[in-house]
C-alpha cells in the first residue's frame, strides 16, 4: 500500500505496489500514485456554485486554475489554494468547492503547468521532476498574477487569504512574507527549512519558512502532525519561537500528537478524520478572526 508520510510527498521507495494493488488505486481524478484503497474521500457537489477552469495571464504563458465560488449575486472573499505536489487533482477541486459552499470564491492555480501535469502520474521520481521545476521566484509570481485576476473579477471582493497544503503550505509562508494583499494564511503541515542539498527540493538556492517570519505581513496560523516523518517538531519549536520572538501577534502552530503527514487529505492512508476536522475548523476560524468571514448566500436559480 502507498503510504504518503513526508513533507513533499512520498519516495520512490513507498510505492512498490502489486498489479493488484496498483488497480486498486485508480480513482478517477485522484493522484494514482497517492489513493489508499481504505480511504474514503469526501465528494462536495457543485450545487449551488459556479466552478470553471479559468486562464490567469501572466507573463510567460497563461496560468490554468479552478475556481469555485457561489452562484450568487455580490462579491465574496477570496481564497488562494495552494496544492501538494500532485497538482490540481481531485481532492484540491474539492477543497475549492467545499470553501465555495461557505461563500469563498476559492482558487486554485496549477503551478506546475509549464513542466506537466503530475496528478495521473504513478512515478514519483516523474512527479518530483515536475514540481522541482517550480522555483520560488515563478511560484510568487504566480500567485501575484491570481491576486491581480481576482481583483479584477466582479464577484471577488478586496477581503483576500491563502492555504495550501503540503508543498502548498511552505508557501503560504512565503506568500505571508512577500504580499501585503493577504490578511490571513493557513499552512497544512508544509516544510519549515530547507531540506537538504541533494534531496527533492534541496538544490534551489532560496528562503524557506524560518528565514522570513520577521517578514510576515499577516497571522499564519501552521496545522502540523506530531508524527510527522519528514518535519521535525525541533523546527516547529524553532517556527513558534521565532514567532514570538518576532512578535507575530494573531500567528499560531497547532500540533496533532497523533497524526501523520498529510492528515487532511481525505484520499490518503495517513488521514485522520478527527484532526482534518479539528484543524478545518480552526482554518475557518483563523481566516474570519482576520477580517475574512464570509457571508451567507442565496443560489440563484
């Protein structure tokens, strides 16, 4: 069986399937190489939304991303996803909806794009090739080029946050430390330092989480697993001691003691339903304490 327990996603080495088990992982839209057969991922309709995958400009090429909002009159605050290593697949177009239904115009930009799409793909070294094409200074500029698309478009309002999850949450830190546009970020247990020279992710010569907490220009509030295999809880002591050192008033780090690495994602082995929905409720809870509540809908016909 796959199992997903490091901050990036798995190694190669978590994945040596049978043909058997390799046909149990198909799930349409999901990772292939990331589904656990005794999972049971959550389904968000569309009812009551509007979903649509849009092209975001931006300077090199147009950047692909789904959006999910309410399909209602009026404008609705915005929230940025920020997705694992796997891409836009399922259970991220189904984050989307699940903000929507609360009345967030949520998106969710393909980042890795411009190399290929890495949610069919069953190879982690493949996958590992994509995303490692994603450098720092292009994974900012993305996610400058969604905040001018959002404020641009009639149903988005002003009131703008960020979550991501795994890879996509190391980068809601650097987004916090980086755009002013941003009132409040969630970090789902991303990488807090740079992984070492020669590992996946270890060769950009670039910031990581604990290099910008000075810089942080709104509350993060970082969900993390105290069974983590990949984070160490010495860096998350070291991320909470810097953010009180640095007097980030509004920033926390919840710990679960028990969960694994990517205890949110509902299609993996490693989820744990009790603190998926602890640390969903405190993610709602974070984004309205900081001016991002959203506001109840009615569906237009």
């Amino acid at each position: 069986m796959a199992v997903l327990t490091r901050p990036e996603g798995s190694e190669p080495q978590d994945f040596h399937l049978s043909r058997r088990g390799v046909a149990s992982l198909f799930f349409a839209g999901f990772a292939v190489s990331a589904f656990s057969a005794q999972a049971a991922p959550i389904v968000t309709d569309a009812a009551g939304l509007i979903t649509s995958d849009e092209m975001i400009p931006q300077v090199d090429a147009p950047l692909p991303a789904y959006v999910a909002r309410p399909n209602a009159k009026g404008r609705f605050p915005v929230v940025i996803i920020v997705s694992e290593v796997f891409g836009i697949h399922e259970y991220i177009r189904d984050t989307c909806r699940r903000l929507a239904k609360l009345g967030y115009v949520a998106i969710a930009p393909a980042f890795f794009h411009r190399a290929g799409d890495p949610a069919p793909l069953k190879d982690f070294k493949a996958i590992q090739k994509i995303v490692e094409t994603a450098s720092y200074a292009q994974v900012q500029g993305d996610i400058a080029a969604t905040l001018a698309w959002a404020k641009d478009q009639g149903f988005a309002d002003r009131r703008t946050g960020i979550i991501g999850f795994c890879w996509g949450g190391a980068a809601v830190w650097m987004a916090l430390a980086q755009f002013k546009e941003f009132r409040a970020g969630v970090a789902w247990y991303g990488r807090l330092t740079r992984p070492v020279t020669g590992q996946f992710l270890g060769n950009e010569d670039r910031p990581w989480p604990l290099d910008v907490v000075a810089d942080l220009k709104a509350p993060v509030l970082g969900l993390y697993a105290g069974k983590d295999k990949g984070i160490p809880l010495i860096d998350i002591d070291a991320m909470t001691a810097a953010l009180k050192a640095n007097r980030k008033r509004g920033s926390d780090i919840i710990v679960y003691p028990e969960a694994q690495h990517g205890f949110h994602a509902d299609y993996r082995e490693t989820y744990d339903a009790a603190a998926a929905t602890d640390g969903w409720q405190r993610m709602l809870a974070h984004l309205a304490s900081n001016g991002l509540k959203p506001k109840a809908f009615k569906p237009l016909a």
